[in-house]
C-alpha cells in the first residue's frame, strides 16, 4: 500500500476519527509538506477499497462551512496487529467443549441479536436491504443485493470470520443476524466455506 496511506491508516487507528486538517497537520509533522487535496485524493482511494467509512459532518464552533470527518472501517482493521481471530477460534472451541450443540447456537443467536440491534431498518424489504448492506460492509462483509425471480439474493464477499469460515455455528450466526435485521428469514444459496465465490441469501418478495 501506498505509504501515505498507510500513514493516515495509522492516523485514524490512533485518534479514531479526524478532519482532513487534522490529517494534514499530523501528516506534515511525520513526512513534511502535504496538502490537503493530496489527502483528500488519499482517503478517496481507501474509500474505494472500503478502509474508510463515509464521512460524517462536524459543524464549527466558528463561522465557516461543516467539516468532514474520517474513520476506519471494520475492513481495516485486518491493517493492524491484533489476536481476534485466534481469541475467537479459542472462546468457539471453548463453547463447544462445554456446552451441547443448542445451547451453542442460542448463545450467538444472543450475540446476532446484539449487533442487529444497532440497526432498526425501515421501509419497504428494498430500503431495509439497502440498510442491512451499508451495515454489513461497514462491518467487513462486503455485501451487495439484487432483485431475481421471485424475490431478492443479498450476497457477502468477504467474511469477517474467514479463518473460522468452516465453523457451521458462525454461518447459522449470520442467517440470524439478517433475519433479525431485515424481519425476514433468508435462505442460504451459496457459502464461501462450500467453495462458492460469496455466501449468498434468497430472500422472497412475498416476504415484503
């Protein structure tokens, strides 16, 4: 990756969030001269490649026009050192050893419950998929949907959970976290565990 952006990664990793001035300050005392649309041109391209949320506004204290302000996604986080996904292969394996295969899956029901309630889509199936989508990829899944025969096929790119993808538990994880989102139960079609290019949900229209 380009350094720069690399640079405004670590950035934001360490505030949390900041403006472009503030980028370009921090910048400026790391690497020397920057402008401003240097790193406007910057956080354009991690946006693309679903590093860097869309940004939200902050209004001034002082007379002047709204400020931007940036933050990293779930996707970015793969960037950085961290020991998530052999905690969660360990807290998985751990379940599993001490309790039956039900009481597994009503304790991540619990957990997909939790994390849908940061969402409450309204609206018709189509503007709940929109919200359910934004959600999703803003938490590294990648997801897209599209109308089909009959209905609507929600599809994720990416799994959060990729080295625990062959744990059936966390695939039955996610139906729960759609079905809690969108009121509706999806039907998996395709799995990226099985060998398919994404995991993909049937969702019929007459759910709507």
């Amino acid at each position: 990756m380009q350094e720069t952006r690399k640079h405004i990664l670590e950035i934001l990793k360490e505030r949390g969030q900041a403006t472009v001035d503030e980028l370009v300050d921090i910048l400026r005392s790391r690497r020397g001269s920057i402008t401003a649309v240097t790193v406007r041109h910057h956080l354009a391209r991690l946006q693309e490649e679903g590093l860097i949320a869309a940004p939200k506004q902050r209004h001034r204290d002082t007379p002047g026009r709204p400020q931007h302000i940036y933050a990293l996604t779930q996707k970015a986080a793969a960037f950085f050192p961290n020991n998530y996904q052999q905690l969660a292969a360990y807290l998985i394996g751990t379940l599993q050893e001490r309790f039956p295969e039900q009481e597994v899956n009503v304790i991540l029901d619990d957990v997909a419950d939790k994390m849908a309630a940061e969402v409450q889509p309204e609206g018709s199936l189509e503007e709940r998929l929109d919200v359910v989508v934004a959600y999703m990829s803003e938490h590294g899944y990648e997801a897209v949907w599209e109308t089909c025969e009959g209905g609507y096929l929600l599809h994720t790119e990416q799994c959060p959970y990729a080295d625990l993808a062959h744990d059936n538990h966390l695939c039955l994880m996610d139906v729960r976290l759609i079905s809690q989102m969108l009121g509706v139960v999806p039907q998996v079609v395709g799995r990226i565990a099985e060998g398919s290019d994404c995991c993909t949900y049937f969702i019929a229209k007459r759910a709507n």
